[in-house]
C-alpha cells in the first residue's frame, strides 16, 4: 500500500513538473502574442490537470485505505514503516513545492494574460471609437455633414 501511495506522489510530481513546463511554454506564448502557440498549450494543459486530477483520486482513496475516512496524509504516514515514511514525507514536501511554484507562474501568466486583453480592449476602442476630427478635410464654419460620428470602421470608403 505504501509503495501505491509513493507511486502516486511520484506522478503527482511529474504532472506538475510537466506542467510548470507548459506554463513556461505558455508564458512564451503571451509574451509573443502567439495565438495558435496558446491553443496547443492550453490543450495539453487541460490534459495534463485531467491526469492530475485522477492521481489525486487514487492518492486519496489510497490514503483512506490506510486510515480511514476523514484521515490526513500526515495521520496515515504513522502506519507505515520509518523507511517508507520518510520517502513519502520526502515527496509530499517536494509536492507541495512544485505546486507552489507552479501557483506562482499561473499567478504571472494570470497578470500577463490580463495585460495582453487589456491592450486588444484598448485597440478596438481606439479603432472603433468616434474619431475627435473627421477624416477628411472640412471648413472651419461648416457644420459636419452627419450628426452622428462614425468609427473607423464605419466610414464610407
């Protein structure tokens, strides 16, 4: 049962290191505004926290088997030999590392994502907007032709 469990934290701790490299991937993609690059990235992304999150079903239905419902990695490590508490106590640690470090990147991907949108926003306002002078050339006294102002878009080729 310990050997399932540390098999478990062990793929655990792929898939978020696998994911930390996508994350790379994707932080690269934004960065360059790559729109087909972030597609593919967030496809396998999608895949790769299905995976995770099976492991992490099979991590707690392992650790229920061990102690009970309600019970704790922590509460189960008790019931295993000292050798295989410590491997597993090892993994949990680095776990919890890498799932932090990955929280961290999503966290900048989160602030670089917010950037990216915020300037298209900014670019289709400016490009649809009302422009403050008209596009062509008009005398100072006469009155525009229209009432309503067109966007850039909008206007009459």
């Amino acid at each position: 049962m310990g050997q399932q469990l540390l098999a478990t934290l062990s793929n655990m701790i792929n898939l978020h290191e696998e994911l930390m490299s996508l994350g790379e991937s994707k932080k690269d993609a934004l960065i360059e505004r790559n729109v087909n690059s972030l597609s593919e990235v967030m496809k396998a992304e999608r895949e790769l926290l299905q995976a995770l999150s099976v492991e992490e079903e099979k991590r707690q239905e392992l650790v229920e088997e061990l102690g009970g419902t309600g019970q704790t990695l922590k509460e189960v490590l008790t019931k295993l030999s000292p050798a295989v508490r410590r491997i597993i106590e090892s993994r949990a640690v680095t776990l919890k590392q890498k799932a932090e470090a990955l929280q961290v990147l999503n966290e900048q991907n989160d602030v670089l994502l917010k950037d990216a949108m915020a300037f298209v926003h900014h670019m289709i306002g400016h490009l649809t907007a009302s422009p403050e002078q008209p596009l062509t050339y008009t005398r100072p006294n006469q009155k525009p032709a229209s009432s309503t102002p067109r966007g850039y878009f909008d206007t009459k080729a």
